[in-house]
C-alpha cells in the first residue's frame, strides 16, 4: 500500500503507506485531487468553517458537510481535513492496480487517525466502494488508525446541530461574565427559555446558550426538537476540556 498526497508546496509525493501516516501532517495538507462538480447536482463543492481548528475544510457533497459538522462537535477531535490522501494498493486477487481517495481525515487527541468516506445512504456503495473499504480498513489497521463509512445521523439531530453550527464561532462565546451566567443558571436542568431569562435580555443570552450547547459546556437531548421549553443541563467544564487537550 502506497500513498500519494500533495505537498505544502503543491508537489504530489509518493511513499510507502507506512512511512507516510508516520510522518505526514495530513490535516496541514490540500486535497489531494479537486471534488467533482457534476452538472445537474444541485449541491457542489464547498467549505466548511471547523470551529476545531479555525481554519475552513473543503467538501464535496451535503453529506460530507453533515459529516464534518458532527466531527468538528466531538471533542476527541483537533483536526480536520478534506480528502488529503489517495492510497495506492496492487489487489492480489486480480493483479491490478487500484486507488482510493477517503473523503475525509480527521486526528484524534491520541495522535491516531481517521479516513472516511461519507455515503448519503447506508446501501450507497458499489463494488468499488466495498472492496476499497476492506483495502484502507486494513491499511488503516496496519498503523493504528481506523477507517469509517460514517452513517448519517437522524434528521432532528441534524437539524438541532445545524441550528447549533450557527452559533459554533467563538464571537458567540459571550464576555466572562456573560458565558458564566450562563453556565450557572444551567447547573440544574431547566427549560431553555426559563435559564436565559434568568440570566438577561434573551436576545443577548441566547446566542450563548447555542454556544455552550455546541461547544458541550452545556447539554441537552438532540435526538428532540430543539425548542425553548427543551430541558438543558450541565455538560463539560471547560477545565475538563483543557485537561483532556
């Protein structure tokens, strides 16, 4: 198993699989080949804004930008990337040569990684798709790493993290003493619209609010609609958060 990716300076380098998942920063990198624009679709290539790293993430298709708003969520997460890698493989079976390019690349606070591809359905996958899916599992084995076809999530949850992506940028942190209020008024679950009462203008604290439940420093059950009598309560102290990091 090889693997080629491009440069920082836009050169494709070549080398063993091994050797490259060692020493590549592979979320520093661009992608490796551009995401098709295919006529007629009508969702094309864009990017995402990863409040993770601060940087945009490329992507190709509505599901990958679903994919990517989960990922960007998960704490275990500090990098993302969008098809970075294309590995190389001689099928024995055959004897020819075959490529994969994973959609997606993401590290973990471990150091491991993660290359994923972003099906809209769970059955969408031809024979290609299955056989390179058992090659970069393996491959992805063989250092340590894992390899997903990451399954979409319910339609209310992508809806609540949709809602709750808007407010994901940190200007929506609130002040010190804003974004403790906050916190504080949530230490005991209660109704959404009765804590940013509690606290102020809701129209000031509310932003807040969808950041602490973006970030995790608050929490709720996303698998419901989202709504102001939603019951929100403690979720991760920052102090955790800079622990674990």
């Amino acid at each position: 198993m090889e693997a080629v990716f491009a440069s920082p300076t836009g050169q494709l380098v070549q080398q063993r699989w091994l050797d490259a998942a060692q020493a590549a920063r592979f979320e520093e990198l661009p992608p490796v080949s551009a995401f098709p624009v295919v006529p007629g679709r009508r969702w094309g290539p864009g990017w995402w804004w990863s409040a993770t790293t601060g940087r945009h993430v490329t992507h190709g298709s509505a599901a990958m930008r679903t994919q990517l708003m989960v990922l960007d969520r998960n704490p275990d997460i500090v990098a993302l990337a969008g098809r970075p890698v294309r590995l190389v493989w001689r099928d024995p079976g055959d004897g020819q040569v075959h490529s994969w390019v994973p959609q997606l690349f993401a590290r973990y606070t471990d150091g491991t990684g993660l290359l994923a591809d972003c099906p809209s359905t769970a059955g969408a996958a031809g024979t290609r798709a299955q056989r390179a899916a058992e090659a970069v599992a393996a491959a992805c084995a063989a250092v340590g790493w894992s390899y997903q076809r990451l399954e979409m999530p319910e339609a209310v949850t992508t809806a609540n993290l949709r809602w709750l992506a808007g407010y994901r940028h940190p200007r929506h942190a609130g002040g010190p003493e804003l974004a403790t209020a906050v916190l504080g008024a949530f230490a005991q679950p209660r109704p959404l619209a009765e804590g940013a009462a509690a606290v102020g203008d809701p129209l000031a604290v509310m932003p807040v609010v969808y950041h602490a439940l973006w970030a995790g420093w608050l929490q709720t059950d996303l698998a419901r609609p989202l709504h102001q009598r939603t019951v929100i309560g403690p979720g991760r102290t920052r102090d955790q958060e800079q622990s674990e990091q």
